[in-house]
C-alpha cells in the first residue's frame, strides 16, 4: 500500500515489514534517528510502548496513549495516532455511520482500542463500553483516557451492553489470520447486537468470523480494510507532505490481502 502510494507519487522511499520484539523496540527507536529514515508504522503489541520512546507526541497520540506513527524531524522522533482518524472516516464514510449519541461496545484494552475510544468520544458517542477478557486492563484503561461517558462492564452487564449496542467494534486481534485465535469469535454468539453495527478492525481475512456470523445474523458490517487505507493515507502524507493518492492504496491493500488469502486457501 505505501510503496504503491510512493510509485504513484514519484516519491524517493521505500516501505517494507520488520519484525521486533519488545525488548528491542529501544534500540530499533535509536536507528531511527538517522538520516535514511523518514519514520515508521507501529502496529500491535508495540503501540504502547511506541508512545513511550518518541521525544514528542501528536495530540490524538497523547491522548490515546498509544502510537502507530513516527516521524523524523531532524533528529528528533514525534510520534502520532491516525488510528483515531482513519477509524472515523472508514466509520463515516465507507459506512455511512454517525457516532453521535450512539452507544458503542468496544472490545479490547490495547493500542487500538485506545484509539477507538478517543475517536468515539471525539465524535459525540452517548455511551461507551469496554469489554475486554482481563477486566482489570480495562479498569486501568478506562481511568487513564478519564472519558465522562466510558465504562467498563463484564459478565451479565457485559452481555446486555453488546446486546443492545449501535456500534460493537472488535479492537482485538481476534479472527486475525495467523493470529492467535484466527477461528474464533470475540465475545459469545449470544452476545451478538440486536440491531448494531459491526465493525471489525481485523482486515485479514476480509470477512472474519466474527463479520460472518454479524452476516448471517442480517446486521450491518464494516472490515478493518478502510481503517488501514485511511490511517495509512495520513501516515503517508505525514511523511511526505503530499496528498495521498487514497484509491490506489485501497486498490494496492486489497489486492495484497486477497492474494494472502488465495496462498492460505491454496
């Protein structure tokens, strides 16, 4: 998706995958410094700890606390969330869905989540409910982003929460393909919305088991892809200081994914 975008643009970069683990995360922050980088993508588990090894954050990055996006500016590391923002317009957008004075279900306590908490209270969500398995993560989350109108719930009030949701976003890792959990589901079927929207962040595969099951259910969905172009596009411009060329990204991500699903099915 970015190399496309720096194709089309003629821009002189290149983007490509480095795997870390969380003890190097330091000393990989310190190369960035150099020169030859314009900055990096974070995705999960470092979107945390990301936040913590830039000098400076972006205001959507210091609210979430967390960072997908780093920037180089001199010698100086800022890091941004775009996350909050492609989340919104895919939201908006590619869904034709408007938060305000909806109550909306999140399922998660990480980096993404995070993120989709801030969006949805910046965009007038009425209520907002946390369910993540290890309740007191989300306890701590929730104190931490000191939203007015964010809770957390387990157990039966859990359940009801999901049940009679306008929005059930699923910011975990779960039904990821070469995930953890790649078949499974993010909350108990019976837990599935009455009437809700639900909205995936997972993009790979492009409909996961939690979008199928919200399928056949009747329910309106939404998929992760929109939400990867669209941060990906301000990532883009933020490095570059160019328009992003959005619909070849799009075309370029979801070409990517279905390949990678035509080699898993092969």
């Amino acid at each position: 998706m970015q190399n496309a975008a720096f194709l089309e643009t003629r821009f002189p970069a290149w983007y490509e995958a480095i795997e870390l683990e969380a003890e190097e995360a330091p000393a990989f922050f310190a190369l960035l410094r150099e020169p030859r980088w314009l900055g990096v993508n974070v995705t999960i588990p470092h979107k945390e700890a990301a936040a913590r090894l830039v000098d400076r954050r972006s205001r959507d990055a210091e609210r979430a606390g967390a960072v997908n996006t780093v920037v180089r500016e001199g010698s100086e590391l800022v890091g941004h969330n775009t996350d909050i923002s492609g989340f919104l317009r895919a939201l908006r957008e590619d869904a034709g869905f408007d938060p305000a004075g909806c109550l909306a279900v999140v399922l998660g306590a990480g980096g993404a989540a995070r993120a989709c908490l801030v969006g949805l209270a910046d965009a007038g969500a009425q209520r907002i409910v946390v369910v993540n398995r290890d309740v007191g993560r989300a306890e701590r989350l929730v104190a931490e982003l000191a939203l007015d109108n964010l809770t957390v719930a387990s157990g039966d009030r859990a359940q009801a929460a999901c049940r009679a949701a306008d929005l059930l976003v699923n910011a975990t890792s779960v039904g990821m393909r070469g995930g953890p959990a790649p078949d499974d589901l993010p909350l108990p079927i019976g837990w599935l919305p009455a009437r809700a929207l639900v909205y995936d962040l997972v993009y790979r595969p492009t409909e996961t088991p939690l979008l199928r099951a919200a399928n056949t259910r009747g329910l309106p969905t939404l998929g992760g892809l929109a939400m990867l172009v669209y941060q990906g596009a301000s990532a883009f411009e933020l490095w570059t200081g160019l328009a992003a060329p959005v619909e070849r990204m799009r075309a370029a991500a979801a070409a990517q994914v279905e390949e990678a699903s035509e080699c898993s099915d092969s």
